[in-house]
C-alpha cells in the first residue's frame, strides 16, 4: 500500500496551464447552461419542495402489547416516545456502520508494511468488538421499551446516508491510512456527540435505568475518539 502523500503527475490544478485555464472561464461565460434559473430560483425552489414534502419515514407501533402499554403511559405522562426511540435506532444503525468501519479499516492495516501495526490492530480489533457490543446494548434498550430493534427509524435511515461517505473512503482500496484515519474521525465525533445527546434524552424521557446503562458506552467512545485523534496527527508527523 502506498502510504504516504507524494508527489505526481497531477494536472488538476488551472495553474499549470494558464492559456487553457483562460478559455475554460471564456466558454463557462459563454456556453449558458441547458436548464434554465439561477441560484437564487434553485434556492426558492428547494424552499417550496421542503415545504411540501413528506416526512422521511414514521417510528413504527410497538409491535407488542406490551410495547403499546409502555407508549400510552408515557404519552399520559407527557413524554414522546418515539423521540427516544427514533434516535435508539439512530445510534443502532450507526455503531452497525461502527463495526464495519473497522473491519474495512483492520483489512487496509493488514496491507501496511513499513511499519509495525500489531498493536494497532489489536486495538481496532477491541474497538470494533466495542462498537458491537453497543449494537447489542441499544437493541436491549429498544426491546425494553417494547419496540422493534429490527425496525429503520427516520433518524436511522438518515444516519445510514451520512455514513455512507465515511465507509466509502475507508474501504476504497487506495486511501492510505491517513485519509483513512481521518474519515473514522469524523465517524467517532459523531458518535460521541450521539451518545452523549442519547443519554440526555433518556434521561428527559424518564428513562434512567436505560440512560445509566449507556455511560460506559460513551466512555469506551471517548476513548475511541482520543486513539483515532492521536493516531491521525502520529501518522501525519510521521510523513512529513
Ligand atoms: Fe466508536
């Protein structure tokens, strides 16, 4: 694996040709585009589609009887509870993606060679066991409430399309491990800030048996956070 940044033939930048960069800004003034507005009738038109659209899926009903008596009681006592189950799905989906983020990151690590990665696998190894474990603890907590684990809530559904990125880059073949590392940065940021809202919103949601359960999970993140943070800048000053 090429694991470090160098130079190359890279012809991207309009710098390197000056007469050609020229002409390319001559035709973009005067080649209109095919498809008639502006920025600002795109923007108007983006505000009108969002006024009118649907919503991006519903919290099922509780699947069980159970479930249902678990959702009118807390609807009496003026809790919704399909906030704290919308955003359970949300962290299940996400620490889903978790583990597979790892696996796609331990099989790039394998293929380093010129430097010694034993025991940085170990721990990519211990934090995906993490990321599976957390899968486990939320659909205990969904069960709890009576609600199906198995079920895409909205605010999973959207946090599976976040996602998609950050796995892209790290299981594209040619990302090194820098740009690698950087991407499940932003994926342990997110998820720090995920649990700690969870944990909060358990709480407002008369959940604190739930709520008490997680504050290990957000420690083991913070823990993921600070590795990965320190592996990125360890791996950069490394290059240079
Ligand atoms: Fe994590």
């Amino acid at each position: 694996m090429q694991n470090a940044t160098q130079i190359g033939l890279n012809h991207t930048g309009a710098r390197l040709s000056p007469l050609d960069s020229e002409q390319q800004i001559k035709a973009s003034q005067e080649v209109l585009p095919d498809v008639p507005g502006n920025e600002q009738r795109l923007a108007l038109e983006r505000t009108e589609l969002a006024s009118e659209a649907e919503s991006i899926g519903s919290v099922p009903l509780p699947g069980s009887t159970k479930g249902m008596l678990k959702t009118a009681l807390n609807t009496l006592v003026g809790v919704n509870p399909e906030v704290l189950i919308d955003k359970l799905g949300e962290r299940l989906a996400f620490e889903r993606s978790g583990t597979r983020l790892y696996e796609a990151l331990m099989a790039k690590v394998q293929a380093i060679e010129d430097v010694d990665t034993e025991d940085m696998l170990e721990t990519l190894q211990n934090f995906h066991d993490q990321e599976a474990e957390h899968f486990k603890l939320l659909e205990g907590a969904l069960e709890r409430l009576g609600a199906d684990p198995t079920a895409m809530t909205p605010c999973a559904d959207v946090v599976g399309v976040s996602a998609a990125g950050i796995l892209q880059v790290v299981s594209d073949p040619r990302t090194n491990l820098a740009q690698s590392l950087n991407a499940l940065l932003t994926a342990e940021l997110t998820d720090n800030a995920g649990w700690e809202l969870l944990i909060r919103l358990a709480e407002t949601s008369g959940q604190n048996e739930i709520a008490d359960s997680f504050n290990k999970a957000l420690a083991q993140e913070q823990m993921h956070l600070e590795t990965v943070r320190n592996w990125l800048a360890m791996e950069v000053m490394r290059q240079v």
